[in-house]
C-alpha cells in the first residue's frame, strides 16, 4: 500500500476499495433476493426456459441509470432495467458487422 504515502492518499484508496466492495454486496443482495422471488413464481413453469443474466454491480447500477434517463427524456415511466437487456443486446448484435459476417457463414 505504500508506507511513504501520506495517510489521505491511503485512506482515499480504503474509501475507494471499500465502497466498490460495499456496492458489489448490495448488489448481490437484490440479485439473491430477485432469484428466490423468481424460483417461487416459475416453479410451475419448469419447461418454459427462462434467460435470467447476472450482472456486475456497476452494469447493473448503470442500466438503472440508463432506464431513469430514458424515462426522463421519452417523457414516461422508468423503464424495468431488465426490459432494456434484450433490445440493447439485438441492437448491438445487428450492429456487429463481424458477427453478421460469421452467422451467414454458418447458414450456408
């Protein structure tokens, strides 16, 4: 850590260290909770496959910020940060030029 820093610098890097561990926790947290609230509403949908993905904290925190500012500039409701996942993954999977490339090589 460094014994010659002054003692802000290092306490800036505990801050920093600690607050990234504390949000990584609290996100953990809700996708806990989120899985066990899921597992009791699918239990009778065992043969409906279901894509539920796990994110980083920060992902995570920043969709939710994406949803809130898609929300105030459309004019309506936060958007659930879950619906935003499949049209943004499409998006950029039309958009990936190699990927299109691959997936007609494939087809043919």
């Amino acid at each position: 850590m460094g014994a010659n820093k002054p003692i802000e610098d290092i306490a800036a890097t505990l801050l920093a260290a600690t607050k990234s561990a504390l949000d990584e926790l609290v996100w953990w947290v809700h996708a806990t909770m989120a899985a066990k609230a899921a597992k009791t509403s699918w239990r009778c949908e065992s043969a409906r496959s279901i894509a539920s993905p796990v994110l980083p904290a920060a992902v995570d925190r920043d969709l939710v910020a994406y949803g809130q500012v898609l929300a105030r500039e459309t004019g309506q409701g936060v958007v659930d940060p879950a619906k935003l996942i499949a049209p943004m993954l499409a998006r950029f999977m039309a958009a990936d030029r190699a990927f299109a490339k691959l997936r007609r090589a494939v087809a043919s």
